[in-house]
C-alpha cells in the first residue's frame, strides 16, 4: 500500500480554491491516467446490509414466527429500516419479541442472531425504524458497540422515469438466500397527505417477503423500500402459509397459525419518508408524553368507500381543483376522489385499475395500510406521464374485498362543457373583498365562497349545497344569471359552529365542483386563531401552577414540553403536527382532536435516550393540510454539533458541487472520502476502502454522513477524496490533512469541468 504524502494543508470553511488551490496545484490532485470504472453499486454490500425481520411470540416454551419481512441496515450500530405492518404487532401479528436474521454467507439463507426493539414507526407511510438491542440468548447490546455492514440512504427526489433501480431482500420466509432484482422506474403513485412522488413504481415485481428491503439507484444509495401489506388471513385472496405446527397436532397443516405474506410488489416508498424517522433515531430522540388519548383513532363496522369523482388537479390543501366525467387525449394528470367511513388505522385497502379490461399495474395501488383515520376524504392517482386512451375501471378494496368501483374514459379532444372550478373559501371585509382565503375559517362569520365558471350560459341549472359533516344544511337551485366565463362568490346561508364542511357544486344535476373546509377558532383580523399562548417546559408543571413561557434552554436537558391554548377546536377535527430539529422533520403525527372544544394547558414533548442534542426545535400545526403556526425554542448552542461546529470525534465535511462554466449545482454528483489508510492509486471501488459518501442534491449541496476522525497536529489522519459526476472530469486529491486543531464544518465549493 502508497504511503500517503503529508501535506501542510490545513482544512477551513473556505471554499475549495483554499482547500486545494481550486483544484490546479499539484497536490496529487490528478485526472486518473485511465478514468476508473463508472460507479457500480457494490452488490455484496448491500446483500449483507440486507436483514430478515421476524414476529415472534412463545407458544409452550416455543418461538412461533406469525409475520415477516425483509429489512435494511442504515447504520453501522445496527439500526434497521424496514414496513410498520412487518415490525408492529397486530390482530394478524402476534408478537413478543422482534428477532433479526443476518446474511453470513451470500449463498445461505439468513441466520437468526439478534433481537430488535422498534423505535419509531409510522402506519401511514408503512415505515419503521428498529435498533438491534440484543443476542437471541438475552444477552443485551451496548449501544454503538456493534459494527454492521449499512447502506447510506439517498434522495429519493432526484429519481426519475427509466431510471435503473436494484431491489434487494428476501425471496422466501427466510429459507433461501437473500436475492437481486433489477428493474427501472416506470411511473409515480399520488396519495392523499403524501403528495405525487407517494410511491415510486417499478418495472420489476418482487415477491411479498421482500416487503421492507431495499431498492437502490446505479450510486448504491437507498431511494425506496418495496412495500405490500399483506390482508389478513381470513379476507378474500390472503396469501398466508403454515410453516410450524402451531397446534402441536404432529403435523404441518391448514389446521395451524400461518404467516401472512403479500402478493407481488412493484410499489416502492420512497426512502426520503423515512429520513426524518432515522435522523431522530442517530440522535436519540423520541417522542415523549402529549395530551392526546392513546387509543388509535377509527370507527366500529366495517369501512366503506363512497362518491368516487375523478380530477386532473389536485391544490394545496389535498382538495380536488375541478371535477372531470371524461378527460382528452394527452392528459398527463388524473386522480381517483373518494369518501371514507368507519375506516381504521392499519386496515389494508388497494385499487385495481384496467385500461379497456387489460389490468393496469402501473396506475393501481398495491394493497397497503390506510392512516387516514375514521371518516374524510382521500385520492390517489398520477402526474408523471400521459394517461393511455381507454375505458378504465378503478376497483377499491377493503380488506380483500370490494366496496366500489367508478369509470372515466380518456380519449378526444378536449370539450367546452359548462364547468365550475377552483373551490376557496374565505371572509369578506368591508370593501366586499374576499380575505383570507384557505379552507381554515374562524367560527362566527358568514363564509363566502369563490369559484371559477366557464362555458356558462343563462338559464342553465345549477345547484350548491352546504354539509355540515355529511349532513346537508343549506341548499340552492338556481337558474345561471351571470356571464359565460369568470368569478363568482356565494354567501352560506347557514350558522357555522365549529367543525368540518364541505361545499358541493353541481350543473344539470351533475357534480362539477366540491371542496372540504374546517371552521375553528376566532377571527384576529383576516386571520384565525385557533391556537396560542405557547410555553416551552423541561417538565411537567405541579398542580396549580402556571408554566412560565421560555424559548431557551441550557444544553443537557433530557426532555421538551410545549404547552398551548386552544379556541372553538371542535372534536373528531383531523389536525397535524410536526416536531422538526434545525427545520428538519423528525416526526409528523395526524389524528383526530380529542380534548373539548376550548381549553387550556394541551402538551406535547420530546424526550431522549440521554439528554437532547443542542438544536433549535420547532412544533408545526396543520389543519386541512394548511400550516397554522410555527413556534421554536433553542437548546444550548441552538444547532446541531455533529453538522455544524467541532467535535471531538471528527469533523464534518458538506458543501457544494458546481458546473465550472455555469455555475449551477451538479444534482448527482458523488463525493468520496476515502479510508485514511488508502490512497487514491489504491482505491479500487470497493465499499471497504470507502469512509463515506454524498451525493449531491438539486442543487449541487453534498454532506458526507460520517465524520472524518481526528488525528493530532504532530500525527493528523490523512485523508484522500475523489469527485465524479457524469458527463464530467473527475478529480482526487491525497493527503488532507485532520488533526485536532481542524474546525469543522468544512464546507468546499467545488468546480467541475466537462468532458
């Protein structure tokens, strides 16, 4: 092995004309004299990255195993990525103990070696994170002790149709070895709350065990998790198989438990869901005491799907723009609007689609877990590319079973029919303007509603209609008196108390345009105020005493409380929040409201594993998908050591990759950090010589996602790096200098040349 050349470079949060003298003095910073091969995803990595999760519970001094799954290691300590529905317990998933097989040998099916505590999961995007705690004998782990094989999560924002995707995971329930599947993009799924890119879909299907691993761009970087919840054992088409004799009858048969497995997968999430989860979980931090009742939020009986309408665009609050009965040729948009009822969290529900009778899998929805709560309304659909002429048919399912159906036909050119559009809501102020206008409106006015029209003509028959939950309270039927196109604002003719409405519009007895709005809180001039008097706490008030409003707190704090009032919040009205950490989102959480109307002193909090880093930390209220507040409070520094000041452990290293003629980022580009025990002649791309990676955003910014250790100023580490992006010369440097005298952050500005 090269002996590296020490330099007398000494990193700062310069840009890289410092670093390296912009790249053009000989420090060893070369174009290989014969390029290195393009960047290869290291498959033996990320097969033994590659876990298989098991629900286990003892049933007469035996382990029986009621559900599994595949996983990913995204850190070298052991914690581990993978579906709620493969780590929660559950009706169909009894369980006691989470156990973690590994791959030993690439040839060998998985061996079972630890067992797992879950950290964090969320049913709505299907996701959890888990941390290996122990051996199979009881032994406990120390934390940070292990050192497991992990794969670097990627941004799942910068994949785009075609591209090359690897799915790596299970085939079977733990009896073969771990498997490859290579496939490409082949469209995006929109769901309600999670917006366009809510599923990723690949070419390539993959059997149901493999729920929970890993699927990979050509950088080797996880973007999406293949995910398909399995039905319950007694719905309509489960797949479910008995593997242990369950009944101790002396034999394997349908008379025994059996695991549930889902049907083939080609729907992906994206891994950019889960980063918030993994973040909170590097850090030690978790979600603490609240207020807010711990029963999940859902209705008795079964669920129901109703009033399926189709729209081609979908606006800010999650509400359809328009209503569509047939769309034109070239129509690159359309979703699938539906009421729900009676529905619970952690129900399985899918949609089928044809196009003329030929199933569709690309604009279906794999059987996944609902978290919309008990009663709303919800879409899916797609944006990405054209819609194909046909007939199509959109099947829903609950559940394995069938609750309805609906058409829209695509195809023609594109008609002038009388339409309304463009649904908003809001106050009028005493010029008669409308004034602030969302679907958040405060209790005790008169609302007003503004929409689109065209292709009106005078003495066409239309209707609105007022509900009150599902409940119609006000209704008009009208002849049309005003122009053929442009604006109008009705006036509800109805008292508004808190909760949730919805505005129905219709033409010749057809739905043409409909939206939902919440009334809550008062009015503070244009705006409603539904929540105030925030304080922030490190504990709990004792019994009559007033918390005392602070926004800053000394470093060492092991817990965060917020404490609010609330105004006119009637109950069962859906709302979000979100705990972010330097404006990051770590946790996000929508339930129903479920405390009375008004009232004061409702919390939420934080807490840690030791105590909370130094941050500043934010708590975000939704309503109706419409950002209320924001309120934030500073521990110690009020940013995060690890990414922006020094540590005793190493230092940082983030910044920006840039086109040398235009100066725009490099959305793509890959920086490399090699081990400081290799030297750039010595790297042969292999994952082993390799300290840590970045690739860069959409707009050039990389961050390497460990740090670089310290040596010290008479024996600093060396470190070599290498820069590569398609379509450009690559670089490296050798002998970067860190000792203990290196500030961090280094943050460089790199320049690249083409080819």
């Amino acid at each position: 092995m090269l002996q590296k050349t020490r330099l007398t470079l000494v990193l700062s949060t310069v840009i890289l004309a410092a670093l390296l003298a912009a790249l053009s003095l000989p420090l060893h910073l070369t174009r290989a004299q014969s390029d290195p091969p393009p960047v290869e995803l290291n498959e033996e990595t990320l097969k033994r990255a590659a876990v298989f999760v098991m629900q286990t519970y003892q049933s007469s001094g035996a382990p029986i195993i009621s559900c599994v799954g595949s996983g990913t290691l995204v850190s070298a300590d052991g914690l581990i990525l993978t579906n709620a529905h493969t780590a929660l317990p559950s009706d169909t998933c009894r369980s006691d103990r989470l156990v973690i097989a590994v791959t030993v040998r690439l040839d060998e099916a998985p061996v079972p070696t630890y067992t797992a505590e879950i950290v964090d999961a969320n049913r709505g995007s299907d996701l959890a994170v888990l941390r290996i705690s122990g051996y199979l004998d009881g032994r406990m782990i120390d934390p940070g002790t292990l050192e497991l094989p992990f794969v670097s999560l990627g941004d799942s924002s910068t994949i785009g149709l075609d591209d090359t995707i690897t799915i790596i995971g299970y085939p079977t329930l733990g009896d073969d070895p771990v498997t490859v599947a290579r496939g490409t993009v082949n469209g995006f799924t929109a769901e309600a709350r999670l917006g366009d890119h809510a599923w990723i879909r690949s070419s390539v299907s993959v059997q149901g065990t493999m729920s929970g691993g890993g699927a990979y761009d050509r950088n080797g970087l996880l973007i999406g998790i293949p995910t398909i919840a399995p039905l319950q054992p007694s719905a309509p088409a489960a797949e479910c198989r008995s593997i242990q004799d369950t009944n101790q009858d002396g034999r394997i048969d349908r008379t025994d438990g059996c695991v549930p497995v889902g049907s083939f997968i080609t729907a992906l999430r994206p891994a950019t869901l889960a980063r918030g989860m993994i973040r909170a979980a590097e850090l030690g931090i978790r979600q603490g005491e609240s207020t807010a009742a711990s029963a999940t939020s859902g209705a008795a009986g079964q669920g129901t799907f109703s009033r399926l309408f189709f729209s081609t665009r979908v606006n800010e609050a999650d509400q359809p723009a328009n209503v569509v009965s047939t769309v034109p040729s070239g129509t690159t948009s359309l979703y699938l609007f539906f009421d729900y009822d009676n529905m619970t969290n952690g129900m399985v529900y899918e949609l089928r689609v044809t196009i003329d009778e030929n199933t569709s899998d690309i604009y279906s929805l794999p059987a996944t877990t609902w978290s919309g709560g008990s009663s709303g309304l919800w879409y899916i659909g797609s944006s990405s590319t054209p819609w194909p002429n046909g007939v199509y048919f959109f099947r829903l399912f609950i559940e394995g079973r069938e609750v309805a159906s609906q058409s829209i036909t695509v195809g023609g050119g594109a008609q002038e029919v009388p339409a309304f559009s463009d649904l908003v809501f809001g106050l009028l102020d005493t010029d008669s303007a409308l004034v602030g206008t969302n679907y958040v409106l405060p209790e005790g006015s008169a609302v007003q509603a503004r929409f689109n029209y065209r292709s009106m003509q005078p003495g066409t028959a239309w209707t609105y209609r007022w509900f009150y939950g599902r409940q119609e309270i006000a209704r008009g039927d009208e002849s049309w008196d005003g122009d053929v196109q442009g604006t109008r604002i009705i006036t509800a003719a109805a008292d508004f108390i808190p909760g949730q409405y919805r505005l129905e519009l219709y033409i010749n007895n057809t739905l043409s345009a409909t939206a939902d709005f919440v009334i809550a809180g008062g009015a503070t001039g244009t705006e409603t105020t539904i929540f105030d008097d925030f304080r922030f706490m490190t504990e709990q008030p004792a019994a009559g005493t007033v918390p005392v409003a602070r926004t800053e707190f000394q470093s060492g704090i092991s817990d965060l409380y917020a404490y609010f009032d609330w105004h006119l919040m009637a109950p069962g009205t859906s709302w979000t929040r979100r705990w972010t950490v330097d404006s990051e989102v770590i946790y996000e959480v929508t339930e129903p409201w479920d405390a009375a109307s008004e009232g004061q002193d409702y919390f939420v909090s934080l807490d840690s594993l030791t105590t909370l880093p130094d941050a500043t930390y934010g708590l975000e209220i939704w309503i109706a998908n419409v950002q209320l507040l924001t309120v934030t409070a500073k521990v110690g520094l009020g940013q995060l050591p690890v990414d922006t000041f020094a540590s005793a452990e190493g230092v940082q290293m983030s910044g920006h990759i840039l086109d040398a003629e235009t100066g725009q980022g490099i959305a793509g580009a890959m920086f490399i950090v090699l081990r400081s025990e290799y030297s750039v002649e010595d790297f042969t791309w292999d994952q082993s010589q390799v300290l840590g990676t970045s690739n860069a955003d959409s707009v050039g910014r990389f961050q390497i996602p460990v740090l670089l250790p310290r040596g010290t100023a008479d024996e600093p580490q060396l470190y070599s790096v290498l820069v590569r992006a398609e379509g450009y010369l690559p670089v490296s440097a050798d002998g970067i200098e860190v000792s203990d005298t290196t500030q961090s952050p280094v943050d460089l500005t790199i320049r690249l040349t083409h080819r």
